[in-house]
C-alpha cells in the first residue's frame, strides 16, 4: 500500500465561560470564567519501523476530539485529544483538491499538523474594563476543519535500479541483499517496491530499491507508469539495467531516460550508472562488441547475478558515484 485517501476533521474549540465570582462572603465578585480548551490536530508522524500504509488501508475518517468549554475560577477547558497518524519515511500529503504538496515526511519522529483543531474561546474575565466591570459573554471556541488528504509513499533509497521489465532487477537485489522480492520470467513481475540493504566493505552499507519495471509511454500512464515513477524521484542515484540480449542498447537507455526527463526534467540532474546484465549468457567476443554499443558519459559495468560476475565492481561503481 503506497496510496491512501483519507478524510480529515479536526476537534472544534471550546468555547469560554461567562462565570462570574460567587462566595458567602462576596456574593458579587467579578467575572472568573476560564477559556475554552483547543480542539484537538490531525498530526503526521514519522516512524522509520512502518514501510507501507497498509495500517491506514481501511481508515478512511480520522476524527480528532473536541475541546471542552471553560469554568468558574479561571480554569480552563481541557483540550482535545489529537489524532496521530503514523507513516513510513518518504511519505508525502497532498491536498485532495489541488494536489498541492503541504509536507513531506522524511525523518523518523519528525511531526506535520494535517489540520489544526479549533482554538478555545476567551472567558469573560478577559473582556472586563474600567467601564465594563461585568461583561456577561465570553468567545465561543473556533470551528472545526475538516478536507480530503491524499498519503502517498515515495521510497527513499540510496539507489533506484531502473530498467524495462524482466531486467534482472530483482534477482540482482536478491543476490546482493537479504531481500526476498519475486522473481519469475513474466512481465511486471514486481508490482510494489522492494528494499535491500547492500553489505560493502569496512562494514559499510547503502540502500537499493527494486522499483517496478517501466515501459516506452510509462510516464503517459502505461502500464501504471505514473504509480510506479513517483518512486524513483526518491533516490539518490539511479542504476539503469539493461539485459545484453537486447537488440538495441543505446535505444533501449534512450527510451529509458525520455521517460524519466518527460515525467520528471529534476530526474536528469541524479547520478547514473549502467549496468548490463546476463553476461553470463555471452561470451567474451561478444561482450567486447557489446562496448562499442555503450552510451558515452555514463559509468558502465557488465553483470552477471547468477554467475556473480561484475557484482563487486558494481558496488564499487555505485559507492564511488554516490560519494562524488
């Protein structure tokens, strides 16, 4: 789950009080009523342990509590209670209508106020004067707010491998990290996106996401483009991973890098690195003839996942790219 459209209302505030001062001993006290409580935010929370928003599938209105209005003796009403949305690192809020982004969650506690709730109403004691000395009204607290809210999860990785379907992404992520993701020889076989940590050396490690294959026209909408995309803005560098029985590598990069610049120009600016893949399918002459058919000014290494080929040398590619 990477998506969720949820319905938000913050608490109304309480409103104040118009009490005035009572006792045996001075029956006609001045005013001492107390504010109103605020009504209670809807709050984004950062928690680094969550990973999707399956958690927030099927809660579709999030209600914050109201505040409590105001009393005698200048006490004031409690506040509402606030309703905490927890959310995975790399989630994004966006305004349901304008699909404007109010905030992104990055760091692990870091907190956002979807809406703020209604604040509590002033009590009367606030309005006395020298010439109103019992002023009989208080504030009524502040409505409630309430929109729709979109939560979109964008991953954040250190590399994004990108590439056509049945690329050999996931088999590379599942050799050079403990992830599990699918793996079989049918188109979009991964459907939502896979984290791995990668071990280098001196105990040193950097984060690859396998994200969902892309094809020619993905950012028009083909074959979920759109959806599958957005998760590649979230990478520091970016891995192309083109298999070495393709017809046409150049074109293929091409192809690649046109849907990128057309859903994002931003995406142009990150690192790249080409990885060709299922070597171990050619032989030297033809790996040699492969070289004359490498796109120029981008660092290239020649892999293989299942014979383990090129796997260091890839890493190390990457580490010396990332860090530049």
């Amino acid at each position: 789950m990477d998506y969720v459209k949820i319905f938000c209302r913050s608490g109304k505030g309480g409103a104040g009080s118009a009490h005035f001062y009572r006792s045996r001993s001075n029956p006609r006290g001045g005013p001492d009523g107390g504010d109103g409580g605020r009504g209670g935010h809807i709050i984004l929370k950062g928690n680094a342990q969550l990973w999707t928003l399956l958690h927030l599938k099927y809660t579709k209105h999030v209600h914050a509590d109201d505040g409590e209005g105001g009393s005698r003796n200048h006490q004031q009403g409690a506040m509402g209670k606030d309703r905490v949305l927890e959310v995975p690192l790399g989630t994004v809020l966006r305004d349901a209508e304008t699909m404007e982004i109010e905030a992104e969650i990055t760091e692990h506690g870091q907190t956002h106020i979807v809406i703020a709730g209604g604040r509590g109403g002033l009590g009367n004691d606030h309005f006395k004067s020298p010439t109103n000395q019992a002023p009989t009204y208080a504030q009524p607290g502040e409505p409630r707010k309430e929109a729709w809210k979109i939560l979109e999860l964008k991953v954040l990785a250190d590399v994004g491998l990108v590439g056509f379907p049945n690329a050999g992404k996931s088999t590379l992520l599942s050799v050079v990290s403990a992830a599990k993701p699918e793996i079989a020889d049918y188109p979009f076989t991964t459907l939502v996106p896979n984290l791995g940590i990668v071990s280098y050396r001196d105990y040193q490690s950097f984060i690859m996401a396998d994200i969902p294959g892309i094809i020619e026209g993905a950012s028009e909408g083909k074959g979920l483009g759109l959806r599958f995309l957005r998760h590649i803005e979230r990478n520091s560098l970016l891995l192309f991973m083109i298999p070495c029985d393709t017809k046409d590598i150049k074109k293929e990069y091409k192809i690649l890098v046109n849907e990128l610049k057309k859903h994002n120009p931003e995406l142009m600016q990150k690192q790249r690195v080409l990885a060709i893949t299922k070597c171990d399918l050619a032989d030297d002459e033809l790996l040699k003839a492969f070289k004359k058919e490498i796109p120029k000014g981008v660092p290239t290494v020649f892999i293989s996942a299942v014979s383990g080929k090129g796997i260091q040398e890839l890493k190390d590619v990457i580490w010396k790219e990332m860090h530049e």
